[in-house]
C-alpha cells in the first residue's frame, strides 16, 4: 500500500521507521503546514513533501495516511481523510472534546480508522491482559494508576500548540498520561459508573493553561481505580499500573510485571525485552500497534483500536476534564 504522513514533527519519525519495517508498504509522501519539515523528511526518506494535508490528498494516490499533528486537527483531518477513500491511523489522543467524540461516532465510512495506544502491544501488557482472561488471578477488586513524569518550561514554550488549551484539549491526562488511563481501562475490562477528578497546574502557572497534574477516582460495578498523574516531578518514571486481584496483586511497570501471591511469594515474570522507536517513555508498542493496523486492512477485518474498543477511554478521559472543571462526580449512563 501508499503510504504518506502529516506533521513531520518528533511523533512521526517514529512512525516512519515503524513502517520502514514493512517492505511491503511505500512511504510516499509527507505534509506539514511548516513546509520545510515535510521536505527534510522527504529527502531523508524519499518522497514528496506537501504544505497541507489537502494538498498531499489532492496530488497522490494513498492508501493510508497517518495523522501526526497537534490534538486539535486530529479529528478534521481523519475526517477529510476518510471522506477521500483513505484509511486513518490517528496518533493519540482520539478528541479532544465531546463534539469530536460525536463525529467520530457518526461517520459512515468503509474505509479504517485507527487509533494509536500502541502501550497496549507492550509484552508487559499482552502478559497480564491473558494472565486476567485465564483466570488465574481471580476478580480485580482494585487498581491504581501512577505516572510521574517532567515537562519543563522549555517543552511547552518551543511549541506553538502545547500548553494551550484550545489545541492540546488539556495537559498531563490528555497528552501523557491518556495510555496509562487507557491501560487501566482495557485491564479491568469493566464499565465505569463514575469519575470524580481534580485538576491543577503545581509547577508551571502563568506558563501553560492546562493541567501539569490530576488525580480521579473511578467507581466499577466491582471494582475502583485511583489515578494520578503529574508532569511537575524531575525525570520520566516508570508508570505504575497494580492490580489488586483476589489471588495476587499484579504490578506493571513499563516491561516489568511482579506478582505478589498470597502466601507471601513475590515472582518478577519473564518478559521479553522489545526495542522501541524514538524516546523510552513512548514505549515499544508502536511497531506492532502500526503493523497490526496494516494487517487488519490486508486481511479486511476490523482493527484491534477501533473507536468501539476505545470509546470508554475517551469517555473517562472527557468525564476526568468535566468533573475536575465543575467539581462534581460524573456519572456515565
Ligand atoms: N503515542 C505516543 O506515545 C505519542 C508520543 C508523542 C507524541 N504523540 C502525539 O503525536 C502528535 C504529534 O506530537 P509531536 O510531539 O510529534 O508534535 P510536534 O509539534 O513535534 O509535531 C507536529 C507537527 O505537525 C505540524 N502541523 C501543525 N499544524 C499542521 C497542519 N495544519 N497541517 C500539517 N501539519 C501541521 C507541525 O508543524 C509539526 O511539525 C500529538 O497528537 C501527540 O500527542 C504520541
């Protein structure tokens, strides 16, 4: 298949050496608004280099485009690009506000749209989700979430999007933490009667006008999960996901799972290390997540992240933002 990217930023060399992989699959163009970037990328990896999305659809004949631009155009461009017969991989996040969950659920299209939570292909994760599916560990009666991660000054100011609210949709949920959300989700594999959330900027006030920190509280049927997340600690730490299961309690961090048994046992899995592409914080997930994309549409089934499969993620998500800014519990029907 044809292949082309838009926004040649830090995001989209990792995808192009995700797709490098595929021989079978040709990279052929590149945009972004900030011409120069497309035409860098063009000549280091072949191709031709377009100012807009518009332009590159209008000149080429491709079969997928990935969207790797700033939160707020992630949704018109999917949008633009499904209308013109062209399957959508979209980095994350899916929206950023209610409207764009709307229009992505109403969209009549053949072709495939997929979503980038390429932490969910980490074999940490395949690991404890088949742990969870045999049964072994018994019912998740919690589960906490924990990222501490450092964005200076400097990330948000050498940006002409982040830190902004209008084009980021928010800060330390929306823009990293989100897959730790979402790995929670997919984890405990349940639907979510609540979130009760607070929001705060600690650490960059007057700087960004979204959030560096924010912790939820999320009722289950069965189950709750407590989540935190900041950007105002001083390095990336390992993301912590625990599981606390009637049998043992499981531990994630990043590649390394630990389970604690009842009897006082404490077992560190063998996982099989991965290469990652581009910064150690995105994961190794990325090329599995992108080829299993190509494969779903070769093989004409759906795409594991479908918006189907994430919806309750982006639901959680908005629901954090809406009870942090009103101050209420929120409800989901
Ligand atoms: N999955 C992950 O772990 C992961 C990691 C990093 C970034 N991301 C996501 O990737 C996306 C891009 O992030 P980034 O860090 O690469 O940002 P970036 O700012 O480095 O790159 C974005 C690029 O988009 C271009 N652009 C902006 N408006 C455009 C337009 N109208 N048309 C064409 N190009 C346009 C910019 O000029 C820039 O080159 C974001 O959504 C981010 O959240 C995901």
């Amino acid at each position: 298949m044809n292949t082309a990217i838009v926004g040649c930023g830090s995001i989209a060399r990792t995808h192009v050496k995700c797709i490098q992989t595929m021989a079978e699959h040709k990279l052929v163009a590149f945009a972004d608004s900030k011409l120069e970037r497309a035409e860098a990328f063009a000549a280091q990896y072949g191709g031709h280099a377009y100012p807009s999305l518009e332009s590159l659809l209008d000149h080429e004949k491709i079969d997928v485009i990935h969207i790797c631009t700033p939160h707020y155009l992630h949704v018109p461009m999917a949008i633009y690009s499904l209308e013109k017969g062209v399957h959508v991989f979209m980095e994350k996040p899916p929206v950023i506000s209610r409207e764009q969950l709307n229009i992505l659920k109403n969209i009549k299209t053949d072709r495939q749209l997929g979503f980038c939570f390429q932490n969910r292909y980490n074999p940490s994760i395949v690991k404890v989700k088949e742990m969870l599916q045999s049964g072994i560990g018994g019912r998740i009666l919690g589960a906490r979430g924990y990222v501490t991660w450092s964005r200076s000054e400097e990330y948000y100011t050498s940006s002409d999007w982040r830190g902004d609210l209008e084009y980021e949709g928010g800060g330390a949920l929306i823009n990293q933490s989100i897959h730790t959300m979402d790995l929670l989700q997919y984890l405990i594999d349940d639907r979510p009667l609540s979130i009760d959330a607070m929001i705060t900027n600690h650490h960059l006030k007057g700087i960004i006008d979204v959030e560096d920190t924010i912790s939820a509280y999320i009722k289950y049927p069965k189950s709750i999960a407590c989540f935190y997340a900041t950007t105002s600690y001083i390095t990336d730490a390992a993301p912590l996901i625990e599981l606390c299961c009637e049998n043992m309690s499981i531990r994630i961090e990043e590649l390394e799972v630990t389970c604690f048994y009842k009897n006082g046992q404490v077992e560190k899995l063998p996982i099989t290390r991965k290469k990652g592409y581009g910064k150690s914080h995105w994961g190794v997930g990325h090329e599995d997540c992108i080829k299993d994309f190509y494969k779903s549409i070769e093989e004409n089934r759906p795409f594991f992240l479908n918006l189907e499969e994430i919806e309750m993620t982006i639901e959680l998500m908005l629901g954090a933002y809406e009870s942090g800014r009103c101050g209420k519990e929120i409800f989901f029907s």
